[in-house]
C-alpha cells in the first residue's frame, strides 16, 4: 500500500444499537482518493470504553455495559504494529448505544416495625434488572390505596394520618410491589435526645440517641425518628452553618469548630441538643532527609525493608524505560546509597516485592522483547555482594504482569489484567503454580492485589474489591483454591489498588480502596501539553461483615488524584500523583470527608527542575519505615522524609489560626 496516497475508512455499520451481552460483527473497508478500494489495507478497531463494550482488532463487539460508547477504526501508520492502539494513519468513529435493560422486579426493603399514626417514615425499595443488576437510576413512584390513612410522596416519604390498614404500591417502569400495613394509634407522648458526648472534634463521631416513651414514661419501640443538624461554625471561619452531617441512625461527624444543634422529631414532637466541636489540630510540617535519584526514566513502585544482615534497603522499579530495577542501602536515609542495578527484558518493571525474610524480591515485567513477560525472582539476601536473578517464571503470564505480592511462600501474579496465578517460590529458582483466580463478570479485569491474614483483596475497577479466603479467611481456601468471601463495587468504577487495615483505637476493619484516573487527558510534549493530572479519591469501606460491606467514608484532595497507600498506626499514607504525599490521621471511626475534617497531618509536593519530566510532582507511591516515609516518584525517583516534631498549634487551612 502506498504510504503517501490519502484514505477513508468506511465501517458498516456506521453506529450500533446493542442490548446487553449481544455481539456483532463490524466490517471495514479502505477507499484511496479516487474511491478505489485498497485490498491489502490493514484495519484496526479498539474500545473507548472496553469494560463496557469491547472490540477485537478485527471488529468483533461485544456489549457489556449499558450507555453511550465509541468504537475507533483505524489504518496503522505502521502494519506491523501489534499494539491496542497503534497511531493511526487514518481512523474513523463508531458510535455505540446500549440500552439500559428492563426492571425485573421491585422490592420494599427495611420496613418499620410498626406504623404510628402521625409519623413520617421513608420508604425503601431495591429494584434490579432482567440481567440481575441493582440500579439505582431507575424512577421509582409510589402510591397509597387509602389517602385517608396514609399519603406518599414521590420521594418515599410516608405521612401517616390516622389508624387504619392501608396498601402502600411501588413501581418501577412494569414492575410493582405492594405491601399492606396496619397503621396503628400514636402512643408516643415524649422525645428525649441523648448525646454521647458533649464536647469533640472535627472528625470524631457523636452519637445522638432519641427516646420515644408514652404517658407512663415508658419506652416505645420502633419509632421513626428523624435528624437534622444546624449550627455555627468558629465565627473566624466564613463556611456553611452546618457544616456537619448526620445518619438515620444519629451518628453525627463536623467538618468545621463551631456548635452544632441537632434536633430529633418524630410526629409532632422534637427535641433538641447542642455540641462544642473544636478544630482537629494535627497538622504537622514535613523534612526532606535524603534521595536517591532518578532523572533519566520513569520510577515506578518502590519496597523498603530490613535486610538479612540487619542494614535497611530498598527497591524500586522503572516504568516505560530498559527493564532496569534498582536496589538501594538506606540504613542512613540521609545518605542513600545506590548498591546494584537490575536489568531484565522489559519495557516497564512496574511492580517490587520482597518477602518477609528479607531474601528473596519479586519483580514484574511488561513489554518484553520475546513477549513472555512474567516475573523475575531476585536473591536479596546480601545485596552489597549482589542481587543474583535466580528464576523466571513466564508460563501463562505472557500478557504482562503489572502488580504481584508474597505472602508466605507464595506470590500472587496478575496476568495480563485478567486474573491472579498463585505461584510457589518455595522453590525460588523453580516456581511452580498451584492456583489462580479469576472473576465472571463480562470484560472484568484486575489491577492490584495485596494479601492481609489469609485474605486477598484485588482491585477490579468496575467490580470493585473482592475479598477472597486465601488461608485465613474462615472459608476454607487456600492459596490452591481461593474461595471468595465479599465484593464492593462503587459508581466511578476506578478501583485501582486496595490497603486492609483493623483500626487501632476501635477494632473496626476498614477497607481503604483507592481510585486511578486521568480523564483530564495525558502528558503530551508534541503537542505542548501541560504534565498530567489525576483525579480519583480514596474510599473508606467498614468490612466488619463480609456479606455487608458498607462505604463510610472518604479522603479526596480536589485537584488531584490517589494512586499507591499504605496504612499503618492509624494513619494514612498516600500518593496523590500531581498532589503529591498526603498522610492522614484515621483514628476513631471514620466517617464521611476526612479531607474537610482537617485529619490531613501533612503533605508534601516534590519538584526538581533536573526530574525526567522537570517540576512536574508525580508521586507513585509510600511506604512508612522506621520513623521515616519513603516514597517514589515518577520524574525523580526515591525520597525520604519525615514529620516534624510539632513546637505548636499547627496550620488549619480555613481553621482559625
């Protein structure tokens, strides 16, 4: 094919309309200027959006997900590029639409104990689709067969007017469900409202306990009761009144100083109660102690730990480069020393692990030259003497593996996004596999697993976290036959990486998933562009039941995006790519924004104008180590820093000084 001559790409059909878990098949054909068509042209389709419609290269859809899509076609600039998205010499757009499936069923969920004339209760209903799915954007409406009894708004709220038995109807596009109750006299004379202290602060959760009792003073069971919360934030302070939030149940949290009323009614009565909350005050400020750099290539993941013969070392990847991994003496973080320098066949050594023993280090490869990729086990037991490749292992693996984890003598490999392999290094120069695991859901995928007390938690961005019994989890699994515990998928659908952690202070275990994203668009110096930016938050998951896993709360910083964490001592390291190291306070129990609670302890950007890409913070990922946080970054490499001692109140953004 003439390079130089002009083409068109023409796609039939030109858009599509697919339900889900349909396929088709797109046919492609290239025109030259005169309209001729060119036989030996090469034709490539690839997915905007491939975990909800996929596309092979040679044009084979599948729809996973409902919504609008786009599918491109393509000439390559180069035929013989075997890439996803090799650059195009030519490309066309295909619009895709997948209808949201048909309601199967409606279905009333946590109905009041009992229905008291005069009161306000608020429906609750789940509907899910023919394909099993829970939604949410669906409309709902309700009705009542007796207004007289009862009256129902279009948000669920249910005025009970006097006693009666009543049917009270929700639909949802075909599907209804109706349920009958009996309304019954108000017995409830008085509302007392408890608080389960007077005094706290930004971030700490007060309990509020409302009390119905009758004439005799006795207490009446299964009363709704309503909440709201308004106040006055510090007066030095120019934000909302209420800035504060308060659950159905009466769990109450304050972003900002100030009182804080909140008032409980049920029926005609109320009852109020007032609280003094008082600023966090954990700021504390951050002191650069050494670096080990890296200015020529990308850095990507990093591990610390206590060698063998009891000196610190640490090592840490390279993205987008030679394959290069580099192993570091940082005994003395002020003086890190570079002691050895890995090379293997690869693009990108995304990921660094080291076992518990300090002998033996993991590494994963992607964009190997023969395409086997897999992971390379390193002895690290002397590195001063040197850091000897004892196996590889690159069976099944050939896709890439992008993130891994020891856990006893076993490592936990992704392959090419798809699933876990559970290989044995009990061997290290012969490992062999003995599981895996993967998901079932349509274009599922998987970006990172971590491995806590028997428990593997993966990140599957639009499935969420899954929780899987790999030894330790009650279940009966075993790192040759994982048994899923839980799941939690959130709406953005970025999970990204996962950190299990069991609060210090109140035995609660929390699950810290965090998101990945760029939808602000790559860095591009072709085109001038500015260094990337991330989006993306980290959500805080109270996993204290595996069959309830319920989101609680959050930790976002607005202008920028989470990628690595790590948690320890009740506290939260994370790396924020453009918005750099964020450490956290997480003590207590948490809920809502820990962002505007002020439990931000402190933070820091590095910049270097020698970095790869110069002044552009892109911190990758932490890790706390004996008294110091190290972490990568992309442009620049390996820090190390440390919180100051606090001399005094420390700095309160929006908080009175």
């Amino acid at each position: 094919m003439d390079q130089a001559q002009q083409l068109t790409v023409e796609v039939s059909p030109r858009r599509l309309t697919l339900g889900v878990g349909e396929k088709l098949t797109l046919a492609a054909t290239v025109r030259d200027a005169d309209g001729a068509v060119v036989d030996d042209a090469t034709v490539v389709f690839f997915s905007r959006a491939r975990r909800s419609v996929g596309v092979t290269r040679q044009g084979e859809v599948e729809a996973y997900r409902s919504g609008d899509f786009t599918l491109i076609a393509l000439v390559p600039k180069d035929p013989d590029d075997e890439g996803r998205r090799p650059d195009a010499r030519v490309q066309v757009e295909v619009p895709v639409t997948v209808p949201k499936p048909a309601v199967d069923r409606v279905t009333f969920t946590r109905l009041p104990p009992k229905f008291y004339a005069g009161t306000r209760p608020q429906l609750a209903v789940e509907v899910v689709d023919t394909l099993g799915d829970t939604r949410t954007d669906v409309a709902v409406t309700f009705s009542t067969s007796a207004a007289r009894v009862a009256d129902v708004d279009r948000f669920g709220f249910l005025t009970l007017l006097e006693p009666g038995t009543v049917e009270i109807v929700a639909s949802a596009e075909d599907a209804r469900d109706t349920v009958s109750v009996e309304v019954e006299s108000n017995p409830v004379t008085s509302l007392e409202l408890q608080a389960s202290v007077a005094t706290a602060r930004t971030g700490e959760v007060v309990r509020f306990t409302a009390n119905a009792k009758d004439a005799r003073g006795l207490a009446v069971r299964g009363v709704p009761v309503q909440f709201a919360v308004g106040g006055q934030t510090s007066p030095e302070i120019i934000a909302a009144g209420a800035a504060a939030q308060i659950a159905a149940d009466g769990r109450f949290v304050a972003e900002r100083s100030g009182t804080y009323t909140v008032v409980a009614s049920s029926g005609s009565h109320s009852a109020a109660r007032t609280v003094s909350i008082e600023r966090r005050d954990v700021r504390r400020e951050v002191e650069v102690v050494g670096r080990g750099k890296v200015l020529d290539r990308h850095t990507s993941d990093l591990w610390i730990w206590e060698g063998t013969d009891g000196r610190d070392y640490a090592i840490t990847g390279t993205w987008g480069a030679d394959g290069h991994s580099y192993i570091w003496d940082v005994t003395d973080p002020a003086n890190i020393e570079k002691l050895q320098e890995v090379k293997v066949d690869a693009r990108t050594v995304n990921d660094v692990k080291v076992s518990e023993d300090g002998d033996i280090a993991v590494i994963s490869r992607e964009g190997a030259s023969d395409r086997k990729n897999g992971i390379v086990v390193l002895g690290v037991g002397n590195p001063r003497e040197g850091v000897p490749v004892l196996s590889e292992f690159t069976d099944q693996l050939t896709g890439g593996v992008h993130n891994v984890f020891i856990s006893e003598d076993h490592v936990f490999a992704l392959s090419a996004g798809r699933r876990y392999d559970v290989i044995s290094i009990e061997d290290p120069r012969n490992p062999q596999r003995v599981g895996r695991f993967e998901l079932d859901t349509p274009a599922h995928s998987v970006h990172d697993v971590w491995i806590s007390d028997g428990v593997a938690f993966s990140s599957n961005w639009t499935d969420g976290v899954v929780a899987t019994d790999v030894g330790g989890g009650g279940r009966g699994g075993t790192p040759e036959q994982p048994v899923e515990l839980g799941r939690y998928a959130y709406p953005n659908g970025w999970n990204h990486a996962a950190f299990p952690y069991r609060s210090q202070s109140t035995g609660k275990f929390y699950l810290f998933a965090g998101d990945e994203s760029f939808p602000y668009g790559g860095y591009d110096p072709k085109a001038g562009g500015a260094p990337s930016r991330a989006a993306g938050w980290i959500h805080v998951i109270d996993w204290s039941d595996w069959d309830s896993p319920a989101e609680v709360a959050r930790f976002q910083v607005p202008e920028a995006g989470s990628h690595n964490l790590w948690v320890e001592d009740d506290v939260l390291y994370v790396a924020f790519y453009n918005g750099g190291l964020r450490v956290v306070d997480i003590s207590g129990e948490l809920m809502g924004d820990l962002y505007k609670q002020g439990r931000e302890i402190a933070m820091f950007v590095p910049a270097d104008p020698e970095g790869f890409i110069a002044n552009a913070p892109f911190v990758w990922g932490p890790q706390p180590f004996k008294g110091h946080i190290f972490f990568s970054d992309w442009n620049t490499g390996l820090w190390a820093v440390k919180l100051k001692e606090r001399t005094g109140p420390g700095r309160i953004i929006g908080e009175p000084q």
